[in-house]
C-alpha cells in the first residue's frame, strides 16, 4: 500500500489530505443530522398542550430540550408571541435562514472537494505522462519498459485516485444536499402554521387575563 501511495507522487498525497478533510465533513454532517433528528409530530404536540394549558415558560424548557431546526423556530414564535403576525412571521423566517446556515455548513467545502479530487486527478495524469515523455527525450528510443514505469504508474494512479475520492464523495453530498433541502422545505412550510398557533395561544391567554383583572376590578 506504501509502494502505491509512493508511486503516485506528491499529488496523490495531496488527493489523500483532502479525503481525510471530506470524510471528517461527513462524519460531523451525519452526528449532526442524527443528533436533529426526532419525532415532529410528538413535540408539536407537547408544544401545543403546553400552549393551550398558558404554560409558555414550559413550552420553551420542551423547546430547549429538543436541538432542532423545527425546536428553535417554535422558540423563536413562543417568545414573540405578544408581537403582531407579521412581525412574528419575518422573525420566524429570518430564524429559517439562520437554521440554513447550519444546516448547509461544511456542504460547499465537500462539493469543492470532489470537483478539486476530480482534476487533481487529471492534474496527475499530465504530470506522470510527462515523466513518461521526458525519459524518451532523454534516452530516444528506450528497450526497456521499466525505465517508463515511474511516470506511467503515477499518471494512472493519481487518475483512479482522485476518482476513487471524488465519486463516493459527490454522492454523499448529493444526499446531504437533499436532505437539507427537505428540512428546509418542512420549516417554511411550516411558518404560517407556527403563527397562527402561538398567536391563537397567546390571545386566548391576554384574553384570560385581561377577563380576569376586570373581575377583580
């Protein structure tokens, strides 16, 4: 395996750097989609009882329990609740764009990678064929195949190489990139309906209240 890895030349050293980097991008990608995962519909539920009941202190501890995407935007909409629907909705948008920023972190970097794999590769290839090229010029006609084999063994092996890193590579951010877009999808779908239950809540609680010091007074 050492021999290999010393026949393709310093730019398989650097396609294998980059492999290390992608795969430490993918590890964390996947503790982190693992780690956001859960059931939407239970703390949807929770949530709402919680809201029903005028327990909003509640609904934010169930919030802060739960590390989601889906967790921070009902947080964002239980704390503005007493702010106008419109208001509450470019908050809970702009809460969307913040989610997207950690949801797509690492993904532009892995992309790189594979497009950068891709052309080292080739980048490999011309600088073994020229190795090649450069023992004929020296020696004319060479008898003997092995004299060539230095440089045609590292344009091949840095062409499978980069390949090697870059085609599993794009597939993974393929998922990554569709999973992203789903969750994204889910949370703006899901902005309007986040509205109208915190403010229904929350209006139904002011009201309470405000029921209640009359009776008083």
């Amino acid at each position: 395996m050492l021999n290999f890895v010393v026949k393709g030349g310093p730019v398989l050293w650097v396609i294998m750097a980059l492999s290390l980097v992608a795969l430490a991008i993918i590890i964390e990608r996947l503790l982190y989609l693992r780690r956001i995962s859960f059931d939407e519909e239970k703390l949807f539920l929770r949530i709402k009882t919680s809201l029903m009941e005028g327990h909003f202190s509640e609904a934010l501890a169930i919030c802060d329990q739960n590390i989601s995407p889906f967790s921070s935007l009902l947080k964002v909409g239980i704390e503005n609740r007493n702010q106008p629907e419109y208001m509450q909705r470019e908050l809970l948008k702009d809460a969307a764009a913040m989610e997207s920023v950690n949801l797509e972190r690492g993904l532009t970097a892995l992309g790189t990678i594979s497009n950068i794999s891709t052309l080292l590769g080739l980048l490999g290839t011309v600088t073994g064929t020229m190795k090649a090229f450069g023992v004929l010029g020296r020696f004319g006609a060479v008898s003997d195949p092995s004299a060539l084999a230095s440089g045609v063994a590292e344009a091949l092996i840095t062409t499978v190489g980069g390949l090697v890193v870059a085609i599993p590579i794009i597939m993974i951010y393929n998922y990554f990139s569709t999973k992203v877009n789903l969750i994204m999808t889910r949370l703006e779908s899901q902005v309007n309906s986040l509205v109208n239950l915190v403010s229904s809540y929350a209006d139904k609680k002011n009201a309470k209240v405000e029921d209640t010091a009359s009776k008083e007074a």
